[in-house]
C-alpha cells in the first residue's frame, strides 16, 4: 500500500470523503493539497425536531436513502466524475454505530469496486483538522477544545498528527445540555442555535449558576449539574418559551456553559503553555463561546485559531483534509476489508 501512497502524493489527485456519524449525510471532494472542491451537507434537522434530539434508528435509515445523491451532488459540484477520484476517506467513529456503518459501507463498496484505497478517520480528529482547514500554519504545541453535540473534549497537539486526550466531559456534552434545555423549553432542535439566537441582548449575570469543580485540576468537564440546576431554575419560576425572565436565564446559562468549558481550557493553558488554542465542533458556532476564547487568547498571550462556521458543525471536507494529510505523512493504509465502524473512541486512551 505504501506504493499506493506514493503514487497518490505525486498526482495531486482527489479524494472524496463521507461522514455520517450522526445526522448529518456529507459528502466532500478534496485535493491531495488540501482544497476544497465541494463541501455538501444534507442534515436530518427537521426530521429529528419533533423528537427534541437525534433517533438513532431514523438518522441511519434517512443516511442510507441520502447517501447517494449526496455524494453525486459533491461529485457534481466538484465538476469530477467517480473515474477522477483516487482515494475515498471516511468517519468511522465514534458516533452512532447503525448512521456510522451507513458510510463505511458505502465507502468500503465503492473503494473496493474502483480498486482504490480507503482511509479510516476518526470524527475527534477530523474536528480538530477543521481548524487546519483555514489556517494550516498553526504552531505547535497546541490545545484544542472540541465541544460538540456528542462530544466535549480537551486535547493537547505536541505536533501535527499528534493528539493527547487531557480531559472529556463525565457526563453530558456541552451542545448536548444546550439542546436538552431547549427540549424542555420546547425551543425548537438543534437547541444551540435557539439559544444563541434567543439569549441575544439578555443579562447573563441576572441567574447565577454554580460551576462544576473537578478534584485533582482534572481537565475533565461536567455538563450535568448545569442542566440541572438550569431545569429546577425553570421550573420554580415557571419559566416558558414566552416568559419575560427567558431572554436573561438562556443567556446566564449560555455564559455559565462558555465559563465552564473555558475554565479547563486556562487550566490545560497554564500548565502546558501552548503556543496557540484552537476550538472547534458544532458549539464553536456560538459567538459568546468564540468571543471570550479570544479573549483568553489575548490575557495568556497565545494565538486563538476557530474554524469558518460551516467547518465547525459535521462536514466531509474536516475528514478528507484529514487524509490528504495522513497520506502526507505517508501513514500506512489498511487494506479495504479491514476498515470497520467503531462508536466509542479508542484512539486516545492514555
Ligand atoms: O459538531 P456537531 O455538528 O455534531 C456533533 O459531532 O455532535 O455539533 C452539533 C452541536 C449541537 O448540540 C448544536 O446545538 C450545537 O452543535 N450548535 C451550537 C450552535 N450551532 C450548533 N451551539 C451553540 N451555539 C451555536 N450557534
Ligand atoms: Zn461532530
């Protein structure tokens, strides 16, 4: 396979990536070099809604139906056919095992038919290559803080390629306790978003929420208590989506849920004193969270790198970027039938 490799530096070729670890059916078509041909997303949002969350058992059915026109779109947008494309990249986890298995399947079929290679990418990875999308000059070390729908997570990058897990959340993931108290709300689906847009001009100093302390200086972060505290807080003052008292509480709870996740982020600072922070995942959307990660930037005196927006929340283009460069650094390459989902990590286990 290391032939395989060489063969693919040379040409510049493309690579068309899948990701479909959650409920998002993505399709991208990338050079060796990194640029982006064609970036598609299909989300699942409105068929989810109703339900206040993804069910697993529609999103894998729904990614199996949009699997295909997915992909010929990225392909057509690209302006490319499947005889151009020289090596496929797909998630294969974590993340839900039925939506996972949808594109590794497909991937696994469609390498094996063109006799061409595919590259297994892990999701935490590929958010994290996010941020390399818009700025490949990154210097190293780094921290990089992936706070997510499935996923909050602190890691320290030594040099490109490397990761070390510091810290995760013990419990809920950060997007995750946003979208239960929009739930509950009944504010719509995904709840990031809602909040965010119905936080805007609130106090976020009018409800005071206590922050989760870890024993040790653990770097782990907890979502759990937050939630909470946040649903007695709704129900006491009876709170609903036209209440007068909800534009100040989802902006306290939004500012408690940022000063939470950036508390770990300052700790892992000080004591790895990085060159430069970066923050990714769909929650890096949210421009309180992005406005005071560059604020610790500037008081700590490191360089704050986060992704375009449509880089922050599930794409194929984070995955393929992630291959062209594992092909790069010439990182071998499992045959076809090896290839497997996982929806567990366990890459990053110390
Ligand atoms: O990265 P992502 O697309 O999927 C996972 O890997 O989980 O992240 C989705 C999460 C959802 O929880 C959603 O509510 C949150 O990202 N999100 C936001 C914003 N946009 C998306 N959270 C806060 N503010 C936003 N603007
Ligand atoms: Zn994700």
């Amino acid at each position: 396979m290391d032939r395989e490799v060489k063969r693919l530096d040379q040409n510049n070729g493309l690579i068309l990536a899948i990701e479909t670890s959650c409920d998002e059916t993505a399709a991208a078509v990338i050079s060796l070099q990194r640029e982006v041909r064609s970036n598609v997303v299909l989300s699942q949002d409105k068929l989810h809604a109703p339900f206040g969350g993804v069910v697993p058992e529609i999103a894998s059915r729904q990614h199996l139906k949009t699997i295909l026109p997915v992909v010929e779109k990225a392909l057509g947008q690209a302006k490319t056919k499947l005889e151009n494309i020289d090596a496929l990249a797909v998630t294969q986890g974590p993340g839900l095992i039925g939506s996972l298995l949808v594109g590794v399947c497909f991937a696994k079929s469609l390498a094996y038919s063109l006799d061409k290679p595919v590259i297994g990418i892990d999701h935490l990875q590929a958010h994290v290559e996010s941020v390399f999308l818009d700025f490949p000059d990154i210097p190293f070390p780094a921290l990089a803080l992936l706070v997510s729908g499935g996923h909050t997570s602190l890691f320290f990058l030594p040099a490109r390629l490397a990761y070390r897990l510091l810290g995760r959340t013990r419990d809920d993931a950060a997007g995750e306790a946003l979208d239960k108290i929009a739930k509950f709300l009944g504010l719509g689906y995904p709840g990031g978003p809602v909040v965010e847009k119905m936080a805007e001009g609130g106090d976020p100093g009018r409800f005071e929420f206590a922050l989760p302390k870890m024993k040790d200086r653990s770097l782990d972060f907890s979502f759990s208590g937050l939630k909470t505290a946040a649903l007695k807080i709704i129900r006491e003052k009876g709170l609903s989506s036209s209440h007068p008292d909800l534009k100040d509480f989802l902006a306290s709870f939004e500012a408690a849920a940022v000063d939470a996740l950036l508390a770990s982020l300052q700790l892992a600072i000080d004591a790895y004193q990085p060159k430069a922070i970066l923050l990714c995942g769909g929650v890096a959307r949210n421009r309180r969270l992005r406005v005071h990660f560059e604020e610790l930037a500037r008081q700590t005196g490191v360089v704050a790198y986060s992704p375009s927006p449509e880089f922050c929340t599930d794409n194929a283009a984070m995955v393929g970027a992630l291959a062209a460069e594992k092909i790069r650094f010439g990182h071998p390459i499992p045959p076809v039938f090896q290839l497997d989902a996982y929806a567990r990590s366990n890459a990053f286990q110390e």
